[in-house]
C-alpha cells in the first residue's frame, strides 16, 4: 500500500481519493430522499460505517482510519470555550448544556453497549487545553512564579503517569486456549443460573470437571463432582469460565475482569484489582492539580477577592478577552473537578467498606444491601472487615498474584 491507500471493512483495497465514491446506501438513500420514499432500516447506520471507514489520513504503511469519537473534543471545545468568553450569558448557557450533552451521549453509548473514545479524548484535550490558556493567558500576567508553574507541570505529569498505568490490564482472567468454547453439556440445567451478571453460582458434573477450560496451569475449572456442594462458584457464559469470587464479566470490555469495580469510560477501561490503585491515584492528582490551577487563575484574574469570592463574584473578568477567557476555563475546570471528586469520593467511600460499584450496583437490584451515609454508599457487609482492614486490603491489590483456593484447581 502507498500512503493513500487502505483497505477497506470489505477487505477491498481503496483509496483516499475515492473517499466520495461508489457508497451504494448513500447512492439508495438519495435516491429514496428524492422520491419521498421511506429509507430501508439500518440504511443511516451503514452510511455512518462507511463515512467513519474512510475517514483517514495518509501514512507512510498506508492510510490510517481516524476514530469518529475523537473529533468533536479537538474541535468543538475550543470553538466553545472561545464563544462563552464573548458575554456573560454566552458563558452560562455553553457551560450549563456542556454537562449535559455529554451525560446524553454517555447514556446513549452505555445503552448500547458501545466502546468510545469521546470521553478520554475529552479528558485528555480538556487537559491540554487549559494548560495552553494557563501558560499563554494567565502567566504572562507576572502574578504566577515559575515555581508554581513547575509545580502545576509536575501534578500534571504525575496525574497523566497515574492514567498511563490505570489504562493497562485491570486484571482480565485468561481466556481459554484457542478461543474453545466449551459446551454446557454435563451442567446441570438448574445450576447454570448466572450469566454475565456474575451473582448466581453453578455446580458442574464430574464429567464436565475433567476439562480444563483455559488449558493453563493459571486457568479456572469447574468443580468437582465430589466437592461440597452449596459451594458456589461463578460461571460466565460469555468468556466460558468459572470465575473467582468478586469477578465479573464487562460487556463493553468483553472479558471478565478480578475484582470488578465498573468500566470508566474516561480511562476507555475497566477498573479491577490490578489498576484500581492507579485509577484513584490519577483521580487524586487530578484534583489537587485542578483545585491547585483555578487558584493561581483566579488570583491573578480577580487580585483583591478570595478564590472561593472571585468564582462566583468577580466584575473584572469580561473587562478584557484575555481574563474572559482564563475565567471561563476556571468554570469549565471547575464542572469537571465537581465531577470527578463525585466519583473520587464514591470511591473512597466504597474502599472504606470494601464494596465495589458492581457489588453495590448488584445489591441494589437485589435488595440485599445497606444504604449508608445518604445513599452515597452501599454496604453489603460480605467483605467488610472494617476500616483499617479494608483499607489494607485495597493497598495490598495487585502486589501478588492471586491466590487460588483447591476449588480452582482441577
């Protein structure tokens, strides 16, 4: 392939300049528009596939396909950031429906159980672009001293490591060699309760245990025929393995992970046993970086009010476009610091109880757990041990392999 070249999702080799061309549901569908005929179903969603599939940049082993996802961040937030900072309403009614379009498409997303990169190209650009504004607009003011503008960089750097780590392996369990999916056949029907919900347990027959089903020494089996029965294990009909306690399996992830937490969508991954840690620690620095950059902002934009005054109360700040602009990032930076410390402080609240969002979220549907504190935590009482052991528990994540008792064992 030359740079403009690419294969297409058909397998058909194409070229960037025939990027308008020959897409037979647009062909259909202009054709239906014109005749006032109704579009067949799915027509808009191939034309969406084909755009997205020949949206690429020449490279040098062929055209690389840019993901749809990444663009309106890189676009549109500094289109916005940059209108909101013409007037005071501009500025309101941007930063009011900004949280709101993207809890919208958030929830159509999840509906769908769609893997996207909006959400970290939101996070990361978001970053990136406050820090330009930071350095070309409230530095050059001479109230900030190099030393607070190293200190900001080294926060930043921390946090960016912090979310380097948390986007690695959150813990998957190993599939089984070959992708084998073993068959049901030798499990009891009764026992086969659970699906990729992870709550219900089953017992397998003798014959079904003779199998290993991932071919590792590291594997998960079924159990035995003689074993104890009541003891339940977890059996995920999607990866075809028994997991161990506190797993569960991630439809967007498509893999089951130890010691489920949930799929964040700001780190496009999930949060388990082996990137937990690093994903409160990026939490962490993220908002002390944060916190830390709208104070040196809004001493500078407004010198004679406190910062928590100059937020809410600061008559200078349309006054030039320069402060207009460093004010509405400090708002924009402020919705989303309100943000994460919600979830940063649901996930200090469910450590301090040993529970994690999916245990909680499970319990609800169950009503088998304890609403604590507002709501804002619940307490299923299964791991709890108390607040120190809990804690230990959660810094002691990651730092060996996981124990596997004689049930897992063939």
């Amino acid at each position: 392939l030359c740079c403009c070249e690419y294969v297409d999702r058909r397998g058909r080799r194409s070229h960037l300049a025939e990027c308008c061309c020959d897409c037979r549901d647009l062909d259909e569908g202009c054709d239906r528009w014109l005749a006032c005929k109704s579009l067949p179903p799915r027509a808009l969603e191939s034309i969406a596939d084909t755009v997205a599939d020949r949206l690429r940049v020449p490279w040098f082993s062929g055209a690389v396909r840019i993901n749809v996802s990444l663009v309106p961040p890189l676009v549109l937030l500094p289109v916005l950031l940059h209108v909101a900072s013409l007037h005071f309403l501009l500025g309101l009614i941007i930063l009011t429906s900004l949280p709101v379009v993207v809890l919208w498409y958030y929830y159509l997303t999840h509906r769908r159980k769609e893997r996207t990169l909006f959400f970290l190209s939101l996070g990361l650009f978001s970053l990136g672009y406050m820090y330009y504004v930071f350095l070309q607009e409230v530095v050059p003011r001479g109230h900030v001293q190099h030393s607070q503008v190293v200190a900001l960089t080294c926060g930043l750097i921390l946090m960016l490591a912090a979310l380097s780590r948390a986007k690695k392996d959150p813990g998957y369990l190993p599939i089984p060699a070959g992708n084998e999916k073993p068959s049901h056949q030798g499990l009891p029907n009764k026992g086969v309760r659970g699906s990729t919900s992870g709550v219900h347990g089953i017992a397998t027959s003798g014959a079904a245990s003779s199998r290993a089903l991932n071919g590792e020494a590291k594997g998960y089996s079924r159990m035995a025929a003689d074993e104890t029965e009541g003891v339940k294990k977890d059996w995920c009909t999607k990866c075809q393995l028994v997991r161990p306690a506190r797993a569960g399996h991630c439809r967007l992830c498509g893999r089951c992970v130890r010691r489920l937490d949930h799929h964040c969508v700001w780190i496009n991954s999930c949060v388990g046993e082996q990137n937990h840690q690093a994903f409160i620690l990026a939490l962490s620095f993220f908002m002390l970086t944060s916190v830390y950059g709208i104070t040196l902002t809004l001493h500078t934009v407004c010198r004679d009010r406190t910062p928590i005054v100059a937020l809410f109360y600061c008559p200078g700040a349309y006054s030039d476009y320069s402060s207009a602009l460093s004010f509405t990032c400090v708002w924009y930076c402020a919705i989303v610091t309100a943000g994460m410390g919600y979830i940063l402080l649901i996930q200090l609240l469910n450590i301090s109880y040993n529970v994690t969002e999916r245990e909680a979220r499970l319990a609800l549907r169950d009503n088998t757990g304890r609403r604590l504190l507002g709501g804002l935590v619940i307490d299923t009482g299964q791991y709890n041990r108390g607040f120190l052991c809990n804690w230990g528990h959660f810094l002691s994540l990651g730092s060996s392999p996981p124990q596997r008792s004689a049930e897992d064992i063939v």
